[in-house]
C-alpha cells in the first residue's frame, strides 16, 4: 500500500476505530517517516500498545505484512 493510501486510509477509518486503534493512527500520521524505520517493539513501546494489537490494526487498514 503506497504512503498516500495509507495516510487516506487511516483518516478516513480513525472514526470508527477502538482508542487503542486511534492511538496507533495518530502515532503513524504524527510520526510518518520514523515509523518506516521502527520495529513492531518501538512502535508498541512508544503508543503502549501490545504488539498483538499492532498487528491485527495493520491487517484492519490493509496492510499485508511488506512494510
């Protein structure tokens, strides 16, 4: 999924999401390009959420697992 999807994508999910969901989104909006580089343990670490929710909300916006 190309930057400019995802980045449409999740703005336009961000209403109908859990608040951990929205936490994760505004971490990515709010951190576009550091978040290419992070692991899935930074990126949980930073938002304090499980890593297990960062991957069922990665598969929820689209994601297919290739970065």
């Amino acid at each position: 999924m190309q930057v400019k999807n995802l980045i449409s994508r999740l703005e336009q999910m961000m209403p109908f999401m859990s608040e951990k969901e929205k936490r994760i989104a505004r971490f990515v909006l709010e951190n576009r390009q550091q978040v290419l580089s992070l692991t899935l343990k930074e990126i949980s670490t930073k938002t304090e959420v499980s890593e297990a929710t960062i991957i069922r909300f990665a598969r929820k916006i689209g994601c297919d697992g290739d970065r």
